[in-house]
C-alpha cells in the first residue's frame, strides 16, 4: 500500500472512532475481514498495433479489510483497503507477431456511502456507492525490447456494489458482497482498460 492510501485510512479510522463514542443504540463503528475471488478482465481492442490476448489468469485471490459506520438503520459509511490478487495475460502484437506477458497488481482505498434494507431481526441487504483511489503496478515481459516494460500509476474511479448481512449475534454478522471497480485502470490514450469484479465472504464485527 502506498503513503496515499496508508494516510486516507488512517483519518477515515480516526474519523469514525470519534463518531462512535456518541453512538445511540444499533449504530456505530464495525470492522469487516474477507476473502473472495476476484476478477480483472483486460480491454486491448483500441491498442496501436492490434494486440491479441492469447490466454489469462484472470481469476485470484482477493482481500478486503474495512471499517464502517452505521448512522442509523438504513445509511452508513465505509472505507476499506481491496487488493485484486496479481492476474497476468498473454499477448501478441496483431501487426507484428511479437509476443509478450502482461502482469498487472490492482491495489484500492475505498470510500463509499453504504445503504441497508433490513428484512427481519438477522438479516439485511446493503448496497454501497463510492470511489475507488487505485494503485496499480504494471510488469510487461517480451522478448522484444519494444514491448518489455515496468510501469505505476495512481488513478480515481467510480465503485459500486450489492450484499447482505446475517446477524450472528449482537456483535458479529455475516457478511457477503458482489462488487464492481469498472474502467480500475484506464491508460491515458484508452488503448488498455482494465475491469474488475470481486465475489466475497466474510465477517463483520460491531463495537
């Protein structure tokens, strides 16, 4: 995680552990762990030279850590770090035939507005909108020169996502969540996009 994205998460925590000490009854600060699959899709259909994807691994291992707040039944907040695993493709140039192996590692800070829609006692939908701060580092191999590169970038981008609570007990719920980071990593010429997606499960605990 960069210096950007350690200080938002810092004074997001700061931010709502103050908030919680005047917490009335049902709301306040939560923390969330999970665990998913998470996948990234690249988009190369704009590139110079008509590059061709010839395989991927595009499904991994992915990672959330948050923390929340709950103003009152239906509207909260959440800020949360996201790491999409490290999918790699393979590539070759359509007008040259080069060919060559694309890494790319996704990282995000998130903050979002999240909504909840309880349907009995124990369980509740939620849904979030927000913005994702990405950091995004980028591993091209080849064994041409041309197409070989090592590359980062810091870029801003639209999230949003569905779920559901299932309450355990006072403190500890349940938790799972379909999330969408559209356009994660845009290049400046649109040449490459990449998309992502993360299926998770996990646990959420409420002071």
């Amino acid at each position: 995680m960069n210096n950007t994205i350690k200080t938002a998460c810092a004074a997001a925590l700061l931010t709502m552990a103050t908030a919680a000490l005047a917490a009335p009854e049902g709301t306040g600060l939560y923390l969330t762990a999970s665990l998913g699959q998470a996948h990234t899709t690249l988009d190369t259909k704009n590139t110079e030279h008509a590059t061709i994807i010839t395989g991927d691994s595009t499904d991994k291992l992915g990672y959330s850590l948050g923390v929340g707040y709950r103003f009152n039944t239906y509207v909260g907040v959440e800020a949360s770090y996201v790491n999409f695993g490290k999918p790699s493709y393979n590539l070759v140039r359509g007008t040259t035939g080069e060919t060559s192996r694309l890494t790319v590692k996704n990282e995000a800070f998130v903050l979002a507005a999240q909504g909840y829609l309880p349907l009995n006692d124990a369980f509740t939908l939620t849904g979030k909108a927000g913005v994702a701060f990405v950091h995004t580092k980028l591993n091209r191999t080849s064994d041409s020169p041309d197409d070989a590169y090592q590359g980062k970038d810091n870029q801003t981008h639209p999230t949003f996502g569905i779920g559901a609570l299932y309450k355990l007990t006072q403190a500890v719920s349940l938790r799972v969540n379909a999330d969408w980071y559209p356009k994660i990593t845009k290049s400046n010429d649109e040449a490459t996009d990449t998309n992502a997606r993360m299926l998770s499960a996990g646990v959420q605990y409420k002071f």
